[in-house]
C-alpha cells in the first residue's frame, strides 16, 4: 500500500513541470528525461510490489511491523482481516486491538509486554520467553455475521536499526485448528480418567444387575426427556407456571427412581449423580417465576447423565468379555491347583529343584469359599515345606537313584460315606529326619531329655506342628522360621475340627492326609 | 568451558529441586547458599553477596515478585534466573517487568538450566 503511493507521487511530479513549459523551456529536457526516469522507476516498483505481494500472499496470517508508541506502520495479511481491521479501517494502534480481544487483566499485561519489548535493558531472548499472547482466545465475526472462537498465536521479533530497536516485527496466526485438537486431546484424557473412575465403581456389581440398572434408567432418561421437550418452554408465560411445575414434579419422581436403584447398587457415582440433578429440580420448582432458560440447565444435566450412563453401558459389554474369559478358563480346571503348580514352579526354580505337581483329580470347585481357602492354606505351606526340606538337589536325587525330577502327589481321599473333604500330599524327598527332629525337639525345650528314649516316631512326627519349630538352620521366606506346619495345624485342627496324619519313610517319601469335616469348627466343638 | 568461582544462591520451597540446582549449576570453586522461601532469601542476601540468584516464583511465606524486588534492592548486581512452573502468564511478564534477567519454565532439563545459567553470566 505505502509502495503504490509512492509510485504516484514520482507520476504527479511532471505536472507543474508541464504548465511552466514555455517559461521553463530550458529545463524541458531535463523535466522528461526526469519523467523517464520516474517512469521507470514506478515500473520497477510496480514490479517489486507485485513480488512482495506474492511473497505476502503465502503467508499464513498477519505481519505487522509497530513503532515505539505501537502504531501500527505497515500490515499485510490475507487472513484474520476481521480481527484487526474495525468497520473495514486499519486499526492504526496495536494497543487499540488488543483492548478489543483481550480481557482487561490480560490488556494490562499486554500493554506491560510491548513496554519490555521495547526496553533495550530487558534481553529479547528472556522476553520472548514470557510471550503473554501465545494463544490467545478471540471471538471472531464472520463476513455473513455469524460469530465464532478463534485462537490467535501472536509473536514478536525486535527490528535493530543503529544499535537500538526501532521497531517490532509482529505476527499474528490463526492457530484455532491446532489448539482445538489440543483441547480435545484434553477432553479425551479426562474421558479415560472418568471412564475407569467408573469401572472401579461397578466392579463389585453384578453384571445381570448392572444390565437391569442400565435399563431403567435408560427408560426413566427417555421420560424426562420427553417431559422437557414436550412444550414449548421458551414461550412460557406466568399462566403457564402450573403446568411447567407440574412436568417438574414428573421429572422429580423419575429422577428419584433412578437415585434410589442406583445407592441399591451402591452405584455411588449415580446416586451422587441423579442427587445432584434431583436438587437442581427441587431449587426450580420453588423458585417464583418460571422461564425457559430455566429448563435448559435441566436438558443439560441431562445430556451429561446421559453420556454417563452410555459409559457404563459401554463398559458393562466390555466387563462381560472379560467375565466369559473367566469363566471359559475355570472350566478348564481348578485354578487353585494352577496357581499351586505356578507357586512350585516358582520356588523349584528359585531354590535350583526340580519338580512337577500331580492333582489328577483333585478338585476344590465343589467346595464351600471359606473351606476352600483354608485348602489353599495348607498346599501352599507343604508346598513350600516340601520344596525346602523334604525334595532333594537333582544331582542328590540322581546319587541317590532316584528320578531327577520330583513329584508332588495332591490327591483326594474319597469317601461316600461322608460329606467330608479329604485329601493328600505326598513328596517323594528324603523323608522326616527323626533324629534331627529330635535333636531339635530337645534343643528347643520341647522335648525333655529324660524322655528321650521314651518318644516314638509317631510322637517325634508331631513335634513338626508346634509354633516356631523348624530344622533348618536359616530362615528365608520359603521356609526356617518354623510357623508354617503350625498354621496347617490352626487350620485343619484348631478350626475346622479336622484331622491330620503324617507318614514317612526315610529316603522314600513324606505324605500329610487331611480331613476337613463339612461342618463348621465350632459345631464340629459343640457336638462333641 | 570452565567460568570463573561465582556466589550463586538457590531458592526454592523444594528440597529436590535445590538439591537438582545445585548439582547442575554449581562447580567445586562456587559458593553456593540456599533458601526455601523469600523470607529466608532475603535474609541470606544481607550477608552474602550473591552474584546468582536462581528463584521459584510460587512460594511460601512471601510470593516470589515482592522478594525478587527485594533481592535486586540489596544486591543490584545480582543476576537472576526466575524458575517456575507457572501457567499464569501476568505474573511471568510482571517477573521481567521488575528485573529478572532469565526466564525458566518448570520441568527443565539440565541442559536448558545451565544454558539459561551461561546465557545470564555472560553479560
């Protein structure tokens, strides 16, 4: 724009030169070769205009270059015109356009900025850091009228001319598309927190409950629904308050079903939910006067528990794949017996054995929960017993004759007879070790050593269940410290009113039995 | 690259990040001072002239614009490297409006703390 008025001027010069053409005839040559001269040089400019206007023209956005006082000096643009040009003029203030787009706090830090960035005592690099305007939020009118937000990235570069800064390189990008996915990137992280926020919620539901809820609640959405859409609410008048209560009251009673099913449920998040909407209601229906823009709040509520419950029933399909797996996978077997096989594999591996768990048959399904953790009880610690004690080194078990790998037998001992669980261990390790049981059993007090000679084996074989009793020498966490025989016995025994036995043969095997009575330990008490 | 032995002052209310500071910026010839709030700060600057301040701009007791003010009150020569993790982007412009010499944003790499150190010691 400043170039084209420049060439104008150089063209308006041979004017006056013209008029005095008779009086000045001596300087006619000169005036054209002059007018030559600006002719050429308008065509040159013409040509440099037409290059920095191509070159503007791939420019995204807005480029300004503003003097000490922010004035506004040269602008090109090809977008954002509506932003910075007021009723089709160009504002001559950069001041005067942020007053328009800013709020006044950020108008003050704004007006702060353009200050340091011209204050030769603050080093560009440390005030470009604190570019206030990096995205700023604008609304913008469109040439038909129609408003929308805008996201404008503002930067600045200081122009040095003699050592000191002149003026300030700025521009201005429309960057709405990148911030908008930034923001929904946003959302979409908040959705996930939300979403497992809510699984953790219904966990403990069951899923065929769950699907009930799902249900109702759907249909108690859809009956709000139609009572906030069914009149038109934006024409209400005072006449009509009654009627506009009236789909109030039926709102409340919908509202409160769902409340009520979902602290059923323990549902906390829609019982909190639907009590939140719920007072949203009641403050409506004891308010005076009745609008419109009242009952639009209520459709937004709404929508929001709506896009809840849609999450639920989302995660509701996906909770139930996760359940058929389940499912599908304890049909297979007794997932004790695999984690038993699991916790051995372990152990072996750890304390350099080697060993394989036989359960053919064995089966705990069928077992009431509390009985069948107490079995879980008991086959870790003989498990771990077993492993550390009784099993052999490989290479013993091969001086020995015997098989490398070890086995562990867990079989049932069935009975038709009784509703009793009954079942075995058997290892074939090295066996008890009576004289060190004994030695220890001595040692540890348990044992009086006048009697020595008295106890048999059988009595020595219980000595293994007393609290703190141990033949190892160091305790780790798989054995040593001697209480885990004594929790089998609390288990079986002191609990369920149980039996145990042991056998053992040096060298050969060790092999506990249970008997674990279908009735409880303080029945199993009272009846005798 | 070695610099010449600075006295660098390190205040913020985290123990970690003075700890991170200091193992950063400071070399065996420096003396180094800490400070967890602006209080304590300004109390060390009367004794001790710092020639590098590093500050949070977020802390406790006295909030970090008044105490940078007061820092470059005692010590004019001081250079100061505001360190902040802050949104708010007034306050960052105010930080400069009232004389910090650099600019920090929270989390930083080691490599941006002593660019931003090099950066403030050489002028």
């Amino acid at each position: 724009m400043g170039l084209v008025g420049l060439a104008l001027l150089a063209g308006g010069l041979i004017l006056p030169a013209r008029s005095a053409r008779r009086a000045l005839a001596s300087r006619l040559e000169a005036t054209e070769l002059e007018n030559a001269r600006a002719g050429a040089r308008a065509k040159q400019l013409e040509s440099e205009r037409r290059e920095s206007e191509v070159v503007l023209s791939s420019v995204r956005g807005h480029l300004m270059v503003i003097d000490p006082s922010y004035h506004i000096e040269r602008c090109y643009s090809n977008e954002l015109d509506n932003v910075f040009h007021q009723d089709g003029r160009v504002s001559e203030n950069l001041l005067n356009v942020l007053q328009r787009i800013l709020s006044e706090r950020m108008f003050k830090t704004s007006r702060d900025y353009l200050a340091l960035l011209f204050d030769p005592s603050k080093k560009e690099r440390t005030v470009l850091k604190v570019n206030p305007l990096d995205e700023v939020e604008v609304d913008v009118m469109s040439a038909d009228g129609v408003p929308s937000l805008r996201y404008i990235h503002f930067s600045f570069r200081r122009i040095i001319e003699a050592g000191a800064i002149s003026r300030v390189l700025v521009t201005a990008e429309d960057v709405t598309e990148r911030a908008t996915l930034e923001r929904h990137l946003r959302d979409s992280e908040n959705q996930k927190v939300r979403q497992f926020e809510l699984l953790i919620g219904i966990l403990h539901v069951d899923p065929e409950a769950l699907d009930g809820f799902v249900q109702l609640a759907n249909e108690q959405l859809a009956a709000i629904d139609q009572a906030l859409k069914a009149s038109d609410f934006s024409s209400a008048t005072s006449g009509q308050t009654a009627l506009l209560r009236q789909r109030l009251d039926l709102v409340l009673q919908r509202i409160h079903n769902i409340k009520g099913n979902a602290s059923l449920l323990r549902l906390e998040h829609f019982d909190q939910k639907a009590n939140e909407f719920e007072q949203k209601v009641c403050d409506l229906k004891h308010r005076g006067a009745l609008g419109g823009d009242d009952f639009l709040m209520l459709v937004i509520a709404l929508a929001d528990f709506r896009s809840d419950l849609d999450s639920l029933q989302i995660l509701r399909v996906k909770l139930a794949g996760i359940q058929r797996a389940v499912e599908i996978r304890e049909t297979v077997g007794d997932d004790l017996v695999t984690a038993i096989r699991d916790l051995a594999a372990t152990i072996a591996k750890k304390l350099g054995k080697e060993v394989r768990i036989d359960a053919h048959g064995f089966d705990t399904r069928g077992l009431p929960a509390d009985r069948r953790l107490i079995v879980k009880d008991v086959l870790i610690q003989l498990i771990r017993n077993s492993l550390a004690h009784g099993i052999e080194s490989p290479d013993q078990r091969e001086a020995a004759g015997k098989p490398r790998l070890a086995t562990i037998d867990i079989h049932p001992l069935p009975d038709d007879a009784s509703d009793d669980f009954a079942f075995s261990v058997r290892d074939d390790g090295r066996g008890l070790d009576a004289a060190k049981i004994r030695q220890r059993a001595i040692e540890s007090g348990l044992l009086a050593g006048s009697r020595v000679e008295e106890v048999d084996d059988s009595e020595i074989a219980s000595f293994i269940f007393a609290p703190g009793f141990t033949t190892s020498d160091q305790a780790t966490t798989d054995a040593g410290r001697g209480m885990g025989m004594n929790i089998v016995k609390d288990r079986i025994v002191d609990r369920c009113g149980g039996e145990i036995t042991v056998n053992s043969e040096v060298g050969r095997f060790c092999e506990f039995a249970f008997v674990l009575p279908a009735k409880s330990a303080t029945l199993a008490a009272a009846a005798r | 690259m070695k610099r010449a032995p600075k006295r660098i002052l390190v205040v913020d209310d985290s123990d970690l990040i003075r700890r991170t500071i200091r193992r950063t910026v400071a070399t065996p010839e420096d003396t180094i001072e800490t400070a967890s709030n602006g209080v304590d700060a300004l109390k060390a600057v009367v004794h001790f002239d710092a020639e590098l301040v590093t500050m949070d701009i977020s802390m406790p007791l006295m909030d970090g614009l008044t105490c940078l003010e007061g820092l470059l009150k005692i010590r004019p020569n001081a250079r100061i490297l505001v360190i902040s993790a802050l949104k708010d982007k007034p306050t960052a412009v105010e930080a400069v409006k009232r004389g910090a010499h650099g600019f920090l944003l929270k989390p930083f790499s080691t490599e941006a703390l002593n660019f931003e150190i090099s950066e403030l010691l050489l002028n």
